[in-house]
C-alpha cells in the first residue's frame, strides 16, 4: 500500500469543506480540480454519506488506517502551516511568513520530542519529516516552490552564505520558543535535486536524564553504578551511531560530578553543558585539536577525564597512560559488542599489557523502541500512530576479571573469549534484549533491529 504522505495533501480542503466532517467520518481530502475530489480512506472509513455531501465525482485512494489517524492528528497545526507555506510562496518572499512559519514548525518538532528535522526537495515537493526516538517519519509535504524560501531563510539565521548551494555548509542558531531557549545546528548538503537541510534540535531533555532514567536492568545498572566508584582504570562505553552512548556518557557525569572531584571532558563537539564541570571544545579550526588537549590534560590534576570518543591510536594511548597513572577514565569508542571492544583495541595497536592492567569494564549498548505507554502499543497521537513512544537501554556489561585480563595480555582470540563467558553465564545484549520483551516493554522485532548477531 502506497504512503499518501509522499504526496502533497492540499489542507486547505479541511477549512473549504468541513474539518470535522473529514475526522468524524476518517476521510483524507487530497486533491481537487473542476470534476474529481481526490480522498485517502481506509477499511474503518465511513463513505456512506460521502458522495452526496460533494458535488464532485471521488476519486479513492487507500491508505493504512494509522496512516490516515496520523495525517488527521494535530489538523490546526498542519492547516497553518500549509496556510503559511503558500502566502510566502505567493509573496516570492521569506520575510513575512517564513520565519512564523519556522516558529511554529520548531515549536510543534519539540512537541512530538523530536531529535532533528530534515528537509528534502524530491521531485515537485519539499519534505519534512522528524527524527522521533531514532526513526524519520513524514510529517508534512509542500510545493518545491517553498524549498527556496526555507533553505535561504534558515542560512541567514545561520549567518551562512545563501548563496553557497554547491558545498556544504555548518552553522546553528538559537530562538525562544514559549519563554525557553534552544539552539539548533544547522547541517546543508549539495544533492542531485537541490540541498539536503538537517536542523539538530540541542534541547536539554537528553541532559535530564540520569542512571537510573536510561531503562538499564537493575542488575547492569547496579553493577555500572559499583565501577564508578573506582579511582583509577578506564571504562568503556560502546556502540555503534546512534546508540545512546552520549546519554549514558553524561548520565555517568552527573552520578560523579563533585565539588571533591576534578572532571575533565574532552568533546567534540559539546553536546550539553553540566555545571561545575570543565568541558573542552575540541576546535580544529584554531589548533585546539584532541592531540593537543589530551597531550597536556594530565597538567590540569584532573581525578576524572571523559573523552568523547577513543578515535585512534593517539587518544587510546593518552587514555591507558592517564587511567595507569591514578585516574579515572570514561570514554566512548564504537564497536557492536564487548568482546569487539576488545578486538577494537588490540587492533589500534595499543600495549596489551597497558590494557590489561588498566581495562576495568566495558558496556556495549543499543536502545530499543518502548511500547507506548499512552495506548498500550494500538497507536495514538502520543506516538504519532507508530505504537512506541521513547527508547530503553539494552546492554551487556564485561567485568575484566583476572581471566579476562590474561586472555587480553596473550591476545586471545574471539572464541576463546566467548567459551570463557560461556562458563561464568555472561548476559549479552541478546539476552538482555530477550528480558525486556518478556516484560513486554519492547517487541522482539525491535530487538533483532538492533542487535546483530
């Protein structure tokens, strides 16, 4: 079954019929001209009546029934936006009604929590669609016409050259939107068609969350919680993109963060602002480059350093050294599990004594789609119709014990890891996975998306 929202919906049909009429009975207004009405319906639509309250033949499209609920949910926000994205485009103009319209869009993408929005020019539209809980969804379609006055707009609040369309472009900006502050990074990339817009929404309810707000088992969590209270060595936080390592990163922050201890962080770039912490902003374009941060980080007497990401050689050796020479070292690095973790290392060519010796836990995670909480996963306005509503942490946690810490030194092998934590009832992410299902949190589904064997 074809999306209808890969089509321009013409909302002003709602107000030029009846609005009520269309949502009462589940019926979609498309398209019109002088003989036909175009309308998307689905099997619970109610047509008896439809062919004597319009003048004109329908025409039938149909859709999913979530489809249709999804395109009828917040109609007043939809209907102004379409009312504002066709005044600029008759004005040839975005001084008027862009920037109402950008409000009001960026208003309403906070609301349904989305992450980033992206705006895409295909063929005779421009398209919309928001990053919710790690998945892009359509939300609105517009005429191209409109793809011109949007892009020039947002590089201007950007301070970026509206001219430039050829190359790509990083900016960002900030608004208050109902008395609270947000900044947004702004990301344009030449494409076949025209550009590729990404606004990041930098809002603080990642921020807001904390250890025990991640959806960690009680088990991981308890035993994450003991690791932070060690004074030297280094953690490991893995996953690939997208996984929520820098959630649990700054949710590890905040459990440390203390007037008796001196955390350092290492980012790039700084995602969010934690008081009484100093963060540094790696910023290549002045020579404050990570080589040249972590080469002089130990003269700052830091008890904590947190480095956004384990990159290369360099930045794993500067971390072994740091966590050998009695501090606490938490980082990021990108591998799918904990044994590749390891793997990982071994192949940046680091010392497999120093890892040995200062390699104390390493957590690889994922976060998998909630059931929604609101309508018991039958899909609702809450969730947009998708049946999920925000993500959970899945995760294994690998304890470096003294057999895994002479596996390590001799450089082991995959295999002889794995039939060592088959003899201690390692938990892995699979597994962990699995428990969130049977308490009917997530569906196994949402597991295997994420979790690749």
């Amino acid at each position: 079954m074809k999306s209808i929202l890969k089509n321009l919906i013409d909302y002003s049909l709602f107000e030029r019929y009846d609005t009520e009429y269309f949502i009462k009975n589940k019926i979609v207004p498309l398209f019109e001209d002088n003989i036909y009405l175009k309308v998307a319906v689905c099997k619970s639509s109610n047509l008896n009546s439809i062919k004597n309250d319009f003048v004109k033949l329908i025409s039938y499209e149909e859709v999913d029934e979530l489809e249709l609920l999804f395109i009828l949910s917040n109609l007043d926000r939809k209907i102004s936006l379409f009312t504002l994205c066709t005044k600029s485009i008759f004005q040839n103009s975005f001084e008027k009604y862009v920037n109402q319209f950008l409000d009001e869009l960026l208003l309403f993408s906070i609301e349904v929590r989305a992450s980033d929005i992206h705006i895409e020019k295909y063929k005779e539209l421009v398209v919309f669609k928001f990053r919710v809980d790690g998945k892009l969804k359509t939300f609105f379609t517009f005429k191209e016409e409109f793809f011109r006055l949007i892009s020039s707009y947002i590089k201007l609040i950007s301070n970026l050259d509206m001219t430039m369309t050829r190359l790509p472009l990083d900016g960002r900006f900030s608004l208050t939107i109902e008395n609270k502050k947000y900044d947004f990074r702004v990301s344009t990339m030449p494409t076949l068609e025209a550009e590729s817009i990404v606004l990041r929404i930098l809002d603080n309810k990642n921020i807001n969350k904390n250890l025990l707000t991640l959806g960690l088992s009680i088990n991981l969590l308890d035993v994450l919680k003991e690791s932070l209270k060690l004074t030297q060595g280094l953690i490991l936080i893995s996953g690939p993109t997208g996984s929520g390592k820098t959630t649990t990163l700054y949710s590890i922050l905040k459990e440390l963060n203390s007037e008796e201890k001196k955390i350092i962080t290492v980012e790039d770039p700084i995602e969010y602002k934690i008081d009484s912490i100093c963060q540094i902003p790696i910023n290549s374009k002045i020579g404050l480059s990570f080589e040249v941060v972590l080469k002089n980080i130990l003269r700052q007497d830091p008890d904590i350093i947190f480095i956004g990401e384990i990159r290369d050689k360099f930045s794993l050796n500067i971390a072994l050294q740091a966590s050998l020479t009695g501090h606490l070292v938490i980082a990021s690095i990108h591998a799918n599990s904990t044994i590749e973790t390891i793997s990982r290392l071994i192949d940046l060519e680091a010392d497999p004594f120093l890892i040995s010796t200062t390699l104390k836990l390493i957590m690889a995670q994922r976060l998998v789609l909630n059931y929604c909480k609101f309508c018991g996963s039958v899909g609702c306005i809450k969730c947009n119709f998708t049946k999920f509503y925000d993500r959970s942490c899945i995760a294994e946690i690998l304890k470096v014990d003294e057999n895994i810490s002479s596996l390590i030194f001799k450089k082991a092998s995959i295999s002889e890891f794995k039939e060592y934590l088959k003899t201690v009832n390692f938990k892995t992410l699979l597994d962990d996975g699995k428990s969130k299902v049977s308490q009917n949190l997530t569906s196994l589904e949402e597991v295997y998306k994420v979790v690749t064997l």
